[in-house]
C-alpha cells in the first residue's frame, strides 16, 4: 500500500505520516478499543518507518492522554 503511493508520488519515502484520526470512525470517544486502535496504526507506522518508507511519524487532533499512551508503548518518544 505504500509502495503504491510512492510511486504515485514518485518519490522513496514520505517525509512525515500524520495519524489523522484518533479513533475508530462511528465510535464513541469513551470506546475503549480506541486506544487499541491507536497502538495498532501506529505500529504499523513503526514498521514502514524501520523499512525507510516513512522518515517521521506525527498525530493530529489527539489529546494528551492520547498521546501519552502512544509514548508509553513506543521507542519514538
């Protein structure tokens, strides 16, 4: 999926991969598998960011505790 990408941009990697969303589309906010959501796209973030497809990795519209589960689980932080 992101080799499809690349070469649609016609570039090597992505420069920065913005995890956009901070939960499942349709669920509640106190959901609780939305922290395992979360982990789940962010890891597979880690993995294209180990392989040289992503150079960084960002979140958007997360609140802090959000984040801070992410840092707790992570090499990145």
């Amino acid at each position: 999926m992101v080799q499809n990408s690349l070469d649609c941009l016609k570039c090597g990697y992505i420069d920065l991969q913005l995890v956009h969303y901070p939960k499942d589309w349709g669920t509640s906010d106190k959901n609780p598998e939305n922290s395992d959501h979360r982990m789940r796209i962010y890891r597979v973030f880690e993995e294209y960011k180990d392989s040289g497809y992503i150079r960084s990795i960002g979140v958007s519209n997360f609140e802090g505790s959000m984040n801070f589960g992410i840092m707790l689980n992570t090499d990145l932080f």
